[in-house]
C-alpha cells in the first residue's frame, strides 16, 4: 500500500470515523408554553417565533429553495419572501440527508437572540460538525452565549455528495461547481447581511464559529473570495484536520476529483472520483447528468466514506486553505483558532474499546502501522512507545492528535498571524465529561479532552454519547471553565479581542512567543510549550 493511502486510512477514513458511529445529539428542552410570542417584522415577511429561557427562538426559517429535482447540484437559489404571512418559526426545518434520515428540502436556519431584545447587537453563526456527512443545527441550545449579549444562528447546509461532489457532467452546465455545502453556508451568511437587523443584529459585526468539520467550514470560508465581506470574525474549533500538513492533502482540484481521485484508484486522497460515484449509482458509460439527478439520495450517502472535503473549484476556493493562508490571500479578519488536548481519543475508543477490542502491548504495534505510513510508523512505535505512563489506547491518539490536529492547527496559526490577529487555545480538561467509569466498562482509558469535549462547555446541554444528564453535568469548577470560555467567546464577537477584564489574560498569537491559551481547571493560563509537547519541530513538521 502507498504511503498516501496509509496515512488517508488513518487521517481520513477513521479520523472521525468515532463521531459519526457515536453521535446521539440532546438539546435542552424549551418552553413556548409562557408569554406573548415575539414576532419580528423583516423585509421578507413578518416572523413569529417562541420565547425559551432567557432567549427569543426563531426555528426553520428557509434561507434558500429546496435543492430538489434539477436544483440538486446547483448553487442555492434564495428563497424569497415567505409563503405565508405571519411566518411561524417555531421548529426546527428538515436536517439536510445523511445515514439517520433528513431531507434533500433541509437548507434552514434558526435564530436566538435575547429575550430582554436590542439593537446593533453582535452575532454569531455556527456551523455544525459531522465530517461534511452529518449533523445538523438541531443539536445546538446557545442559551449559554445568547444571555451574554449576543445573537446566535444556526443552519443546516448541504452534506454528503449532495453538498461535496466533484462529476464532469454537473461540471460541464456551467455553474459554480462542487462546493455547494459551502455556497449554502455562504448564502446563509448573505441571508444574515440582509436580514439580522431586524431582529436586533448587526450585520457588520458578525462571528462565524464551529467545530471540527465546522471548524474546517471556517477555515474554508476564511480563504474564499466569495464570502468576503459576509463576517468580521472567525473561531475554529477542532477544523485543521486535513490541512496545513503535506500529509493531509485531500482538498484538491474539481477536475482531479471528477476523474482520478479516490483510493480506488490509489491516489492521495480518500474520497472516491465523481466517475466512480456514478459508476457505484449505475450512470456510467457515460454519466449524464439527468441520471445522476434521478438517483434517489439514500444512494449516494450508502457509498460516502466518513469525512470528506471541499473542493479547489476556482470560484469558492481558489487555492488551498493552507496556500490561502500561507501567501495572505484569505479574508483578513480576526480569528481564534484551535484544539483539544486529546483529540484522537474518541476515535481510539470507538474503534477499539468500542468494539470490545482494547489495544494491548501486542497489538499496539499493528495499529501503528494501519494507521500511519509504513515509512513513519517505526519512528512512531519508538516516540509514541506504550509503556507505564500511557495505555497503548494512549499512545495511538497522542500520535494521532499531534500529528493530525495539533500540529497542523499550529502551522495554521504560524500563517494567519502573520497577517491579522489571531489567538491560538488548547482545550485541555482532562476530566471532561464523562467519566472513564461512565461506560459500563467499555472503556479502559481515560478519555481526557477528546473531541468535541469543548462543545458542552458553549451550548447548554450538548451531550455527545447520549448518555443521562447525571453523567454529563460539569463540576463546579467545569462550570467556571464553561463561563471562561463563552465570555472569551463572546467577547470576541463584540470587540474582535477575547480579552474580558478579571479574566486571565489571552495573549494574541505570534510566530516569537507562541503562546496559546490552555483552557483548563481550575482556570485558563498562557502557555508556550504547546509545539514542544506536541513533538511539531521534532516529528510532524519534518515529514515531506
């Protein structure tokens, strides 16, 4: 096996593999049940939303026409004026079609602002996770950040090969092509521009944010021309895992996508070429683009590897996310940028400890050398060792963190700060919930601050593993981390500068001090060890 397909087994396939199996998403009930219902008038229509607990809910308000039948694979066309008026935006839209359901009718966005109102106020727009396959913007209560003073929306955007998808004959219409999850993401945004006003926002202040495939959404519209001007601030959250490193080079060019890309045809790459998909979906030979629309979309998420990547198309993306940032050519605005301590972790448990298959001393180095490539994988064996102070469980995710999150996110900051402010975090909790004990046993090692782990300390009763609430409450001392973070959150939305007086200062990145801000018990503290601890100028950044 190459040295490409090793590594995209390890960097892609399986790197969020955990999260897709694991995910069981729980929102904080909300009542509607008090209180006259705030109805906002906008210049598409009056819209009536419901009150929650200490936040005005406006629910699956449709940002863009369904992408339906000769729209599938078309840049989103906005939707308008609303259909009825009043518009009753009091639940959720459709989630967009993934492997638990949705619909391809899902382009929807919610938003929460504060019930005590205002005008001017900062805003937020998440963009969920799920590898560019899953999620939704369901799973989200901001309430946490809402009360400090802000706006938050949320959206569904296109996902799967519906929302990524790279075939000469959708190509060859003429239209912005391959990207349309982030063109969603990106209207949604305009959508926001024209609108947020009305519901007290402030369309010139406005902070995109997310984590992991949402983290690497930021970083994308970041470095695309077509979102200039939409947002004044950006935090990724857990995004630079297949960027910024030689590598992890899977976002490529559309016309190598279309035709040569994928591991079936032993490229550097782990998602299929656009001529294979249409192969598996019986529209060969060649594929016409009628065919390809009549497909029904179950179809195309049964052959989706988990995650997959935007594409360079020459509108959206014009380069590289890491030569956007390398060479300046990114929407200069300023930024948070990082990870967690423990990344890899999660996906250590779900494919070992998960699956009733710990790691052990024997089997530690055969996992080495699935994941990583057969030139690196002695090197890792001798770095990584299993040994008293790390389970071989330990040992695979700190290589795979530090080498798929954590240095990459570092080269990632090395560049953005060279040309706007940026401020580089750790999230670094090892007692994030829940605990080792909490899974019947499953579980061997301590899953310290996995992936996603940040998410419950921002949105009120974010719950990764469906687990009850009793085994996924903060501590005390969590709870002054939680406040920590979603005041630097915040404050970065209203001012550009996560600074808040009687908080531990964050000091802005640069390529001399290093410093990152390690968000951790009992309070956050600047550091400048993170490369070192990582192993980037000793290992992973001398990798070709």
């Amino acid at each position: 096996m190459r040295k490409g397909d090793k590594m995209k087994n390890g960097f892609a396939f399986k790197l969020l593999f955990g999260v897709a199996a694991l995910c069981v998403f729980t929102l904080s009930t909300t009542s509607a049940a008090f209180g006259t219902s705030p109805t906002v008038t906008t210049p598409l229509g009056v819209v009536i939303g419901k009150k929650a607990l200490g936040m005005d809910e406006y629910l699956g308000i449709p940002y863009a026409l369904p992408p339906v039948g000769e729209l599938r694979w078309t840049p989103p066309q906005p939707y308008g004026v609303f259909p009825t008026e009043p518009f009753v935006a009091t639940e959720f839209g459709n989630p967009c079609v993934q492997a638990a359901g949705g619909s391809e009718n899902c382009l929807f966005l919610n938003i929460f602002t504060p019930s005590t109102g205002g005008t001017g106020l900062p805003v937020m727009v998440w963009f969920h996770g799920g590898g560019l396959i899953e999620g939704s913007s369901t799973a989200y209560n901001p309430e946490l950040l809402v009360k400090k003073g802000v706006i938050v929306v949320t959206l569904n955007y296109r996902l799967g090969y519906l929302g990524f998808f790279a075939q000469s004959a959708i190509d060859a219409e003429g239209h912005t092509n391959g990207n349309y999850g982030l063109m969603d993401q990106q209207l949604a945004l305009q959508w926001v521009q024209n609108n947020i006003a009305a519901f007290g926002g402030n369309p010139a202040q406005v902070t995109i944010f997310g984590q992991s495939a949402g983290g690497q959404s930021v970083y994308a519209n970041l470095a695309s021309p077509t979102a200039a001007g939409t947002f004044s601030g950006a935090i990724s959250e857990s995004g630079s895992y297949d960027e910024f490193q030689p590598y992890l080079n899977d976002v490529i060019p559309v016309a190598a996508a279309e035709t040569t890309a994928g591991v079936e045809a032993e490229e550097d790459t782990a998602v299929p070429s656009g001529e294979y998909i249409a192969n598996a979906v019986g529209c060969g030979d060649p594929a016409t683009s009628a065919c390809l629309r009549a497909v029904p979309a179950t179809s195309f998420v049964a052959l989706q590897p988990f995650p997959i990547f935007p594409f360079v198309d020459g509108t959206v993306l014009t380069q590289t996310i890491t030569q956007a940032f390398a060479t300046g050519s990114f929407n200069k605005v300023p930024v948070i940028s990082g990870t967690n301590r423990d990344e890899y972790d999660l996906f250590v448990a779900e494919q070992f400890d998960f699956q009733g298959n710990p790691l052990t001393e024997s089997t530690y180095p055969y996992a080495v050398d699935a994941l990583f490539p057969a030139a690196l994988a002695p090197t890792v064996l001798e770095i990584y060792p299993y040994n008293y102070d790390a389970t071989p469980d330990q040992s695979l995710g700190a290589a795979a963190t530090d080498g798929g999150f954590s240095c990459p996110v570092w080269n990632a900051n090395q560049s953005l700060s060279q040309y706007v402010s940026t401020y580089a975090y750790e999230f670094a909790d090892e007692n994030a919930p829940p605990a080792e004990a909490d899974f019947g046993g499953l579980l061997t090692f301590p899953l310290g601050a996995y992936h996603a782990a940040e998410i419950q300390y921002l949105f009120e009763g974010y719950d990764i593993f469906g687990l009850p609430a009793s085994l996924t409450t903060l501590s005390a001392t969590q709870k002054r981390l939680s406040t920590d973070m979603v005041d630097y959150w915040t404050q970065f939305a209203k001012t550009g500068n996560p600074n808040v007086e009687g908080k531990p200062v964050w000091p802005g990145y640069n390529a001399s001090t290093d410093l990152f801000l390690q968000l951790t018990e009992p309070k956050p503290v600047a550091i400048s060890s993170f490369k070192y601890e990582h192993l980037c100028s000793f290992l992973w950044n001398q990798i070709p």
